[in-house]
C-alpha cells in the first residue's frame, strides 16, 4: 500500500510521483502454457503483418512501362499457363526491376483473373510476415499461423501447404530478394502448380536460381529512345525528343534516374528547367540534381535515390565480410564508366602493386572476392571490349559513389588510380594491335581520371594519354580530349603550368590533322608565346612550338614564316638535344617540304642527306627515318619530279604499311602522295585507281566530311575531265 492508500493487486503496480509527470505502462499477457518472457521480454518479438498482401506495396506505382518486350512477352507467357515455376529478374538497383513486377501483377490479376501477391523480402522479418499473410489469405487458421510465427511448426511448410492447395490460381512477386540467404537455402522459394513466383533481386548468381523449375532473366538499362520517350511521358512539356535523348544518354538510360529526372521536370514550382537546362545542371552535381526528383515518393527512400540505392548492396557486402567491395567500387567511380581491363586490377591481385592508405585496405587476396561481391550484387558487369575482358560499372551508379567518397580519401584513391593506369598503359610508340586496343580502352579512364583527382600527375597522365591517342589517328577523339585536360588542368594548376601547355600543344597538332589550319596556327602560336615568357627560347618545349606553328602555317601557303620557325627549331634542337636526337631529323625532314613548295630543288637535293641521318642515328624501323622518307618523296613531287619521286615513296609506303597498318593516318598520306606521282607520271588510270580506295579509307579513318576526301572527290572529277592540273 502506498503512501496515499492505494492498492495493486496481481500484476499491477502503484506510482507515485510529484511534479508535472505523465507515466505510462505497457502489459504483455501471455495465455496459460505460453512461454514466459526472460527477464521481462519477449526473446523473439514476433514481425507485423504488412497492411497488404493483394496489393504491391512499392510507393508511387510506375507510369508507362516502356521496352522490355521481350522479357514481358515471356512473362506473360508464363502467366497464361498452368503455373508451376519461379523466374528470377535480376539486375543492378534502379533499372526497374520492380516497375517491371507490378506492370506484371496488374496483367495478372487484371488480365489473366489470378489472385495477386505481393511480398517484401528484403530481410527475414518482412518476409516471413508477408509470406504468413498469404498462408491466412490462403485459409490457415489462426493457430496455425501463431504456431507458425511463434515457431512452434515450420512457418514455410505451413505457407506452401496453402498454396499449393489454393483454390485459385495465384501469381506471387517476391520483391526486392537482394540477400537470398533471407530465403533460407530456397525453403521459402518453392514452385507450385496452382501458382507462378517471380523474384526481384540485385543479385545475378545465388545458387537458389539454379534450381529446378527456376528461370532466370537479366535486366539492363532502356534503349536510347525508350529511355528518352520516359522523359517525355513525364515531363511532355519539359522538351522534344531531341533534348530527351540527350537527357537520357547523359544518365546513362537508367530507369530510376530517369523517372527522377521526368519527376523533377514535370513538378517544378520556383522553377522551370527545360530538359536542355536540365542536361547542363547535370554537370554540376549530377546526383544531387537527379535525387531533388525524389521528393513525394513513398516507401523506404533509399530504393528510390540514385545516392543512396546501391549503398544498400555496399551494406550487405560489409556486413558479410566484404568491407573491399566498397573499396574497389570507390575506386572504379574515379575512373570512366567504360569497359576496365581486368589487366589494369590484375596486378593488386597478384601482389606487384600495393594499394597504400585505401580504406579499407584493398590487398592482394581480397580484390578477387571484392570484384565476385560487385559481380553477384549487379554493381557491375564482366563484358569483353577490343578482345580484351573487362568490369564495367553503370556511369550513374559511378558518380553516385564517387560523390560519396570521403574527403580523406579521394587523394588516395587518385593516385592509386594513377599508379594503376601508369603501369597499363602501352609505350609510346607502340603501334601493335594489343598496344592500340590498350590504348582505346584506358583513355577514357586517363581523362576522367584528371577530373575527378585534379593535380599534376593525373593531368601529365592524361596529357601522356591524349598524344598516345593522337599518334595512332585518332584526331577528333584527340582533340576532343585534349581540350577537356586543359579546362581540367587550367583549373587545377593554373594557365601557364607547362602541363597546361603541353595539352594546348597537342589540341594545335589534332587542329592540324583535321585541316583546321586557322585554328591551328592560333593554338600553337599562343602556346609558344606562353612557352617563350615561363620556359625560355632554347628549352625543348619552346622548340617543338616552332616546330608545331610551322606546320599549319606551311598548310596555310605562308611558306617564308614556315621556313624560319623550323630553322630556328632545327638550331635550337641541334644545341639543346643533339644531331641525332629523333626531334631533330625530324624537324630536318619536313624541311625538305618547306623548301620544295617554295621551288627551291637545289637545297632540297643538299639537305637530302637526312634521310642516311636518320638510318646512322636511329635504329631500324624507327618512324622518323620512314618520315624522312615520305617528306623526301612529296618534296620530289612537288618540284613535278615525278620519276625520282615513284620509288621513294613507294618505299615509304611499304614500310607505313609494315609499321603503322594499312589505314593508319600517315599510310593513307603516303597512298594519296603515291596517287599524285601517278598522275604526274601520266597514268591517271592508276592515280583515279588509288584515289578511290583513298576516298574509301579516309572516309572510314578522318569521317566522310573530312576535307582530304571533299578535296580527293574534285580530284578525280578533274582528272576525268582531263583537266592537267593535278
């Protein structure tokens, strides 16, 4: 009895209390032969039924279901049937997985007159609780299923009793399985023949989708123009289909940032983006931007936010022992999302490169694991690319992370990126097939590299990279990168750092290769005044601007400043690298075409002898000796001496082709001066003969509006015509 007389009575308990307070008590009773709780709890507190199990639970239920064909033909297919098997859709988070279940629960139940299911198993306690509901949805009685839940009889032997002895046809969606261990070893995946289970995961490769009667299908990212048309369903009046295919490219076609994205657009207040506006906000902070079309949705918001959906699959990974996976992802995000070579990680694994100050560490025995976990959890993909295997991760899902990475870790994870990329790379120069397919595959890497950890050494990396690119051809995807290094580096190490200038360069040379010779010649003559003022006249940086301006200015017929730039780089190499260095004779070669669109043979024949420079200083098959060759061969031609020309470049083009491959840039120059000499020698059959294959070639190597092939096609009509000019 208290203080004040009250009394309690069985369990009850009195209170007493001064001041302002408010008490509240819970009771749990349990019936006669119930288990008592230990030390007042309950050990095993039993999961809520989910509000639902006739209808999917997933938040704002998907618009128009666009593509998928295919998958849903056989889906559908599988529903007008008598039941009995499972499917299996599995793929990364975000590419619509569960859009896709309810578009099929809808046909189900609306189309085919099957009782619909819906089931969470995302974890053990939602999935036991739902897959309980369907059992008291199928008939089970109250006792069965407290037995069941109490664990007092086999909860899933319980479940599947019912549905097997359903009186209607069912059709069940287990949503959302990313651990299949939560399907404890496939005792709550099972096939019926009164029913059809379809399971959504992110995990591609459980042994629980081998089984019998289970069919598994992998889900992508849209086709370009679906993934565009989901723009517009949402946002119609955001932009055309035009600025949607650009929108949908840049996010990589995936459904959920494109449902994002389309939300965003279409339910704007203080704002409206256009989808143009939209794409260029991308750049900035693309997911930020994308997730701000989150808001509204219902449901657990992890799923529906491109920052945060695969930190789920990163989550788990972690909590089975896998810290790495996170590791090897963050260090992915800092590199492109194209194909990477397994060879450029395969030195970690084989412990010749350590990975220091990574978090948690990335060692040698753990990268295996940690690339299998991105593998199995749809974090990435193996594809094959130039003959050469390769991991590939989703370009939203790498910036999503790469967003993520720590403060404190982001130097690090660049410069082991840096260290990796350093040791695939081929050596300059090599112009094998396996050096080029090397080359084509880790560029893209190099240039987002420098992005994403701006410094000097990823930025002389990808300046390395870029002049690589440009030595094999390809001269738009040269400029192109060339100029993304130089905002990036400009940024980072200011306009006059000699890295910054060494991307300039390289922007004036694919200029030039391109025919922009106006541009060109602008380029390089801003980069060697720069040079001039930060390294001095004589430094060799400053040199080979004077050889770089020339060059267009030859091209632009200003043949007299041409000739004096060159001059003043063939001296100044001469003194700084030697008489025999390669920069010299070259330069000394192209002197020979300086001087022959001037008309002047006799110091053309004097300064011939580079030609047996270059085989004294240099080793056999060096590209500079077979560049003295060709520039001898077009300074003959050019004096219209046509005869002496023939055999000299028909030795340089058998040794392009030798060295470089038949369509290298630089053999189809050879080719097109072999076409001229023809046509000087009078056999316009012949020259017409080469032209077309030249057209042919350079229109596949330069592009069809390249003005060498605009310029090939006048050529050959004139020559038809029997015009003499050639």
């Amino acid at each position: 009895m208290s203080e004040l007389g009250a009394r309690a009575s069985g369990q009850g308990r009195v209170f007493q209390t001064s001041g302002d307070q408010y008490i509240q008590e819970h009771h749990h009773h349990y019936g006669v032969g119930g288990a008592a709780p230990l030390f007042g709890m309950d050990p095993a507190p039993r999961p809520a039924a989910p509000d639902s199990v006739r209808v999917p639970l997933v938040g704002r239920p998907p618009g128009i279901l666009r593509n998928r064909e295919e998958l849903r033909e056989a889906l559908t297919a599988a529903l007008a049937g008598p039941g009995g098997g499972a499917h299996v859709v599995h793929g990364m988070g975000g590419c619509g997985k569960t859009a896709l279940a309810y578009w099929l629960f809808t046909e189900a139940v609306r189309v085919h007159g099957r009782v619909g299911f819906w089931v969470n198993a995302s974890e053990r306690m939602s999935l036991r609780a739902g897959m309980l509901a369907v059992a008291g949805d199928r008939g089970a009685m109250a006792g069965e299923l407290a037995a069941a839940a109490a664990g007092q009889r086999a909860a899933a032997d319980l479940v599947w009793h019912y549905l097997d002895h359903s009186a209607d046809a069912w059709f069940l969606v287990l949503d959302n399985a990313d651990d299949p261990s939560v399907l404890e070893d496939g005792a709550w995946l099972r096939t019926s023949p009164r029913g059809t289970v379809l399971v959504t995961t992110r995990h591609a490769t459980s042994h629980l989708w081998q089984g019998t009667g289970v069919m598994r299908h992998g889900l992508g990212v849209l086709p370009l123009e679906e993934a565009a048309q989901v723009l517009c369903d949402l946002a119609p009046d955001a932009g055309d289909l035009e600025s949607a295919r650009k929108v949908a490219e840049r996010l990589g076609r995936l459904p959920l940032a494109l449902t994002l994205a389309g939300s965003h657009l279409a339910h704007q207040l203080l704002e409206s983006w256009s989808m143009d506006e939209y794409d260029r906000k991308l750049d900035e902070e693309s997911t930020a931007i994308v997730d701000g079309g989150a808001l509204g949705y219902g449901g657990g918001p992890s799923r529906h936010l491109v920052g945060r959906t695969w930190q789920l699959s990163l989550d788990a990974l972690a909590a089975q022992g896998l810290p790495e996976a996170t590791t090897l992802l963050r260090l992915l995000s800092f590199l492109a999302a194209d194909p990477v070579p397994l060879s450029l990680l395969a030195p970690v694994a084989r412990g010749e490169a350590a990975l220091d100050g990574l978090e948690p560490a990335l060692l040698a025995g753990k990268l295996e694991p940690a690339l299998r976990a991105l593998l199995d959890h749809s974090l990435a993909e193996l594809v094959e690319a130039e003959g050469v295997r390769c991991v590939q991760a989703h370009g939203v899902l790498l910036d999503s992370v790469a967003a993520g990475v720590p403060t404190t870790q982001r130097a690090t994870l660049g410069e082991a990126a840096a260290r990796l990329l350093e040791r695939a790379l081929p050596e300059p120069g090599d112009e094998t097939s396996v050096g080029r397919a090397a080359l084509t595959l880790l560029a893209p890497h190099a240039a987002r590299l420098a992005d994403m950890a701006p410094g000097e050494r990823t930025a002389a990396l990808a300046v390395r990279v870029v002049r690589q690119v440009h030595e094999v051809g390809a001269y738009t995807a040269a400029l192109d990168m060339a100029r993304a290094i130089d905002a990036v580096a400009t940024r980072a190490l200011g306009e006059d750092h000699p890295v910054v200038l060494d991307a300039q360069e390289t922007q004036g040379r694919a200029l030039l290769a391109l025919a922009r010779y106006d541009e060109s010649a602008e380029v390089h003559r801003r980069t060697l005044e720069v040079r001039e003022r930060v390294l001095g006249a004589d430094h060799p940086a400053t040199l080979s601007s004077c050889y770089g301006l020339q060059q267009p200015l030859h091209c632009l017929g200003r043949g007299e400043e041409a000739e004096r730039l060159l001059r003043r780089a063939i001296e100044g190499r001469r003194r700084v690298l030697g008489e025999g260095a390669p920069d010299t004779l070259l330069a000394r070669a192209n002197l020979l075409e300086v001087l022959a669109e001037q008309g002047k043979s006799e110091e053309v024949d004097r300064y011939a002898d580079v030609v047996g420079d270059c085989e004294r200083f240099l080793p056999p098959d060096h590209l500079t000796t077979v560049m003295a060759w060709h520039s001898h061969a077009e300074a003959l031609r050019r004096l219209e001496r046509f005869e002496e020309a023939a055999p000299v470049a028909e030795r340089a083009l058998a040794d392009r082709i030798r060295l470089q491959g038949p369509e290298h840039p630089w053999t189809l120059s050879v080719l097109c001066l072999t076409g001229l000499v023809a046509r000087g020698r009078g056999r316009t059959a012949e020259a017409v003969a080469i032209y077309e294959r030249l057209i042919e070639a350079r229109s596949r190597v330069l592009g069809p509006g390249h003005p060498f092939v605009t310029e090939h096609r006048e050529d050959i009509a004139r020559w038809r015509a029997g015009n003499s000019d050639s």
